[in-house]
C-alpha cells in the first residue's frame, strides 16, 4: 500500500491511497474459504461447494468489504502518525471511472478539511460584562416573610378574610374536574365572588362563573391544575367550590428560636445576620443565570473577535453527506451557516484545552460525579455510605451516555473558571431588576 498527501492550500488536502492485490487477496482467501466451509448449496455436501462457485457469488463482496477495513484502518493510522488536526472526517472523492475490484491495483483519494491556525488572545473580551447580582431589599423582605409564614402557626377561622388560607374542594361536572386547591382570597378578582367568599363560612359551597373569576389566566391554570385547551372550555361553564378549611396563618417571631431552626444552632443570633443569609442564598441562586450570560457574551465576542478562515467548502460538502440520510447542496449550505459559530468556538476552546491543559482525567470526572449524586441525594436528605456512593459512581461511569454528559458539564464549568481568572471582564454589581433589563433588555 501507498499512501501520500497533496496540499491544495492551507485547509485543504487530498490524501491519495494505491492499495494492490497482495494488501487483501489473504484476508479475501480466509473469509471465502470460511464461507465454503458453511455454505448450503443444493446438490454439495456442507463443506465440498467447489471454491469457483463461492468466488462466483461472493468474491466481489468480500474484496470490497476486505478493501474498505483496509482503507479505514490505514488512513486513521496515516492521519494519526502525521498528527493531522481535522475538522469533520475525510471524504471519498468522488471519481467518473467506474472501479474494477478484480484489478491489480485499486487507487482511492479523500478530500480533508484542516483546522486553521490561529492564536487566541483574552484581551478582546476586555467590554465583557461580569454581572454580579446582588438582591434588592424587596426581595430580602419577601424572604423574610416566607420564612416567618413557613415557620408560622396555623389558626382555623370560620370566616374568609383576605390573607387567610383557604383549601376548597373545587368541581365541575361537565368537564369532569374535581380537585382540593388552596388558595388566598387575593386570587380572586370578581368582586362579586369576593363579597360572597367573606360572607361565607368553613363548610359553605359556593358556585360562581369562571370566566372572569381568578385575578389571571396563570393563576386559573395553577389552582385548577389544567391547560391553556382545558382554561379555554372551562371558561364556558360555572364551577363550584365547597369551603374546607380556613386558616389564619400567624408568623413565627424573628428570635433565636427560629434562627436556630433555620441553621446550626448559635451560628445567627440576630435580625441583621438573618438578612446577611439570606442575601447569600439569593446571591448564589442568581449565580447560574449571570453566569449563563457570562458565558454567552463570552462565547459570541470571542468568535466575532478571534479572526481565522475555515474550509468553507469542504464542510459544507462533509455536512451534505454525512448524515444518516444524504442532504440536498441548497440544505447543507444553510446548515453549515446555523453551525458556523459554533464550528469556530469549539476550535477556540479546543485551542484554549491544549494550551492551558485544561483535560479532564478520569480520577477528576470520577470525584465530579460523586460530588453531583452527594448533592443529589442530600436535597432529600440522604446521607450515602460510601460503599453506596462508590456503587452509583460506578453505573454511572459506565454508562457511556451519562459519562459524555458530565463530562461537557465539568468542562463547562472548566471553562467558565478559565475566563473568570483569566480574562480581563468588567465586573459590574446590579440587582436582580437591572440584570434583566441590562442583560436582556426587558424588565423584571
């Protein structure tokens, strides 16, 4: 076998390979012979077919399925000792004489696209944003509220007034709905319905139109537990609804009682520590989202200010053909220019890997999972024995699904550490409101 590369250019290259007879004619012999040794032909004993007939009906076959092995192996070998950095895979060029697999000698050529060379430098994600949310006092209240409610007492009423608890039996008939809700009366927007709900005791059943009722559609959908197509028929009709409980919610006392039911015991001794919590739970769950626009804002300048060409043409025709099914030219050119972007951040952030080892190894994605099913199971209270985490672990790992996705999620948050540390981003401290507004131009 020969095999040898021409370069057209700096992105393109043909790799030419000659494959002659003596490469295969073994691998060929030893399946045909296999092949009469189990062949069932009629009128010859299993194991006597003669040799001319099996060539006769499965030469051609064989040869080039022997050929094919042959040119797969071969070429991964050549582009692996060359150390060709490739982007898609080669691809059979395509040739107007027919070939003839009986010949002495059998010539092949494959079309490669390669990566283009570039630096990257992190300096022109100098304007980049790096917002820090910080939570606006509104919303350090509204948790304090809820925390106080949570840990509150439930004291039952006989009469609906606004801010009391109400758990109602909600039906109606015609659509067969029946369901327990609760509810406050701030819910309700038909005046009418809400005169009527204070005028009503624990026990009293009520009916009233649904159109109209509920303060929104949202609010409709969320009680009734329906859809847009079940909000849309039962607006037609009436429903009814039998008053279960009503409950006068007192807050719990903001003192030491309740700081140490929240957290461990004397680690928050007042108001203003309270507050300071709080605010650190808020920080961190706002923390995926600005970091999702990090990353984002990241990603588009680095493309748009990292300049390298690409081989335009031979992607387009990589991506024509290698799916499952074949794509028409005029489909493959408007794919290739959905994918483009991301075709260019992929090299950038391969480049990025390389140069600053950036790799997962195995003991590190190992320990990654195990701290992901750790907190997995500690949400629902679980504390695993080792033995049983090491176990998980090991299922995991060995499913090679599950193992890509953790792998592109720690690599994500290799990333994301990279740039943090090592770009030169615009911190920036903003609530929650001007987040939205800034980062996405809406409000909140």
């Amino acid at each position: 076998m020969n095999i040898n590369k021409t370069e057209i250019d700096s992105l393109n290259a043909v790799i030419n390979m000659t494959i002659v007879r003596k490469d295969y004619e073994d691998k060929v012999a030893t399946v045909l012979s296999d092949y009469r040794k189990k062949a069932n032909i009629p009128g010859f004993r299993k194991g006597h077919v003669p040799m001319g007939m099996i060539k006769k009906q499965y030469e051609k076959a064989v040869i080039v399925d022997e050929v094919n092995k042959l040119l797969r192996d071969q070429l991964d070998k050549y582009i692996k000792d060359e150390k060709l950095e490739l982007l898609g895979h080669p691809i059979p060029k395509a040739s107007e004489v027919t070939l003839d697999w009986k010949a002495s000698q059998l010539n092949f050529e494959f079309e490669l696209g390669l990566a283009p060379k570039f630096d990257v430098k992190l300096n022109v994600l100098n304007r980049v944003i790096k917002y820090e949310i910080e939570p606006e006092k509104k919303m350090i209240q509204e948790q304090l509220t809820h925390i106080q409610k949570q840990y509150g007492k439930l004291v039952p009423q006989n009469n609906v007034q606004k801010g009391y608890e109400i758990t109602a039996q909600f039906r109606n008939q015609e659509l067969d709905l029946e369901t327990m809700v609760d509810f406050v009366l701030e819910d309700i927007r038909a005046r009418k319905a809400v005169q009527d709900f204070t005028k009503s005791k624990k026990g009293g059943i009520l009916t009233f139109p649904v159109k109209g009722l509920f303060k929104d559609d949202n609010t409709a959908k969320r009680l009734l537990s329906i859809d847009d197509k079940k909000l849309k028929d039962i607006l037609k009709t009436e429903i009814t609804i039998e008053l279960k409980e009503i409950n006068e919610r007192i807050p719990a006392d903001l003192n030491q009682e309740l700081f140490d039911k929240l957290y461990e015991v004397g680690s928050v001794t007042s108001v203003k520590q309270l507050e300071e919590k709080i605010t650190l739970s808020l920080k961190s769950q706002f923390e995926p989202q600005s970091n999702q626009k990090l990353m984002n804002d990241i990603s588009e300048t680095i493309v748009e200010k990292t300049k390298f060409k690409l081989p335009t043409e031979f992607l387009k025709k990589w991506i024509q053909t290698s799916g499952n099914e074949p794509m028409t030219k005029e489909d493959a050119i408007e794919e290739f220019k959905k994918s483009e972007k991301g075709i260019r951040y992929q090299l950038i952030e391969g480049k990025i890997i390389a140069e600053n080892k950036l790799n997962i190894s195995f003991v590190e994605l190992k320990e990654y999972a195990g701290v992901m099913v750790q907190k997995q199971m500690m949400q629902y209270g679980q504390i695993p024995e080792k033995e049983k985490l090491d176990g998980i672990i090991s299922n995991i790992m060995s499913n090679q699904e599950e193992t890509r996705r953790i792998s592109e999620q720690l690599m994500a948050e290799k990333m994301l550490n990279f740039f943090k540390d090592k770009a030169p981003l615009k911190p920036k401290k903003v609530t929650f409101g001007a987040f939205i507004k800034q980062a996405y131009g809406k409000a909140q």
